[in-house]
C-alpha cells in the first residue's frame, strides 16, 4: 500500500510541474477575467509540439492520479 500511495504522491507532483510550465500559455483565462478585449477564446488554433505534448501529459497523470487516489482510498 506504502508503494502505491509514493506512486500517487509523485503522480501529484508531476501534476504541479507540468501545469507550471503550461502556465504562461493560459493568458486567455487571466484575460477573461479582467474583461481584456483581445481574447481569442473561439478562435481556431492548432496546437503543436510541447503543447500538445503537455497538454496529453497533463490530461493522462490526471486520469492516473485519479485512479491512484480511488486505489489508496480502497485499501484503507
């Protein structure tokens, strides 16, 4: 149980990189806000490279942090 709850607890903290280095691309949201007129929230962009890459790892060690933290729960 000590090995899946380590796993977890680093799934967490890949988590909290990942969404700081995607940080400076979310400019959108903090402009939506403060009511910036120079949104393109609708606008059609193609995501390549990293961003399409961290975006992937981010939504994957969401799924396995979630799985993780059902199985801790259970074994408790």
């Amino acid at each position: 149980m000590l090995t899946v709850f380590w796993i977890t607890f680093s799934v967490a903290i890949f988590i909290i990189v990942v969404s700081l280095i995607m940080s400076p691309e979310s400019s959108s949201f903090s402009g939506a806000l403060v009511g910036s007129s120079d949104l393109e929230l609708f606008k059609e962009k193609k995501e390549r490279g990293s961003k399409i890459f961290l975006k992937w790892s981010m939504f994957s060690l969401g799924i396995a942090l979630m799985i993780g933290t059902l199985i801790v729960r259970s074994l408790m």
